[in-house]
C-alpha cells in the first residue's frame, strides 16, 4: 500500500511538473508530498526495526 501511494505520489508531481501551471495550492501540495515523503521513508523503517524489538523477546520466551 505504501508503494502505491508513494507512486501516485510520483505521478501527480510528474504531472504537475509537465503542465508547469504551478499554481500556489499545487506548490504547497508538492513541497506537502515530499516533506510527507521524506518522513515515511526515515518513520517507516524505525517502525519495523522497532516492532522487530518489541516482539522478539515474546516469540523466543
């Protein structure tokens, strides 16, 4: 599910950058996107090496 949102994500900038009618609303979803974009791709890994931890101990015990 990430993946797709991340690529329609991709694409909407994409389309966006080929018109190139940059309206104020579009440029602040698109600086939005990648702000977004960049906190998913630093959370999401801390999420699973951190889930990896919690759950470890209860598997092994």
């Amino acid at each position: 599910m990430r993946d797709n949102l991340l690529q329609e994500l991709n694409l909407r900038s994409r389309c966006i950058e080929t018109t190139g009618e940059l309206t104020g609303i579009q440029a602040g979803f698109l600086r939005f996107s990648n702000i977004f974009r960049g906190i998913f791709a630093v959370v999401f890994p801390v999420l699973k090496v951190s889930q990896s931890f919690v759950y470890e101990p209860h598997v092994r015990a």
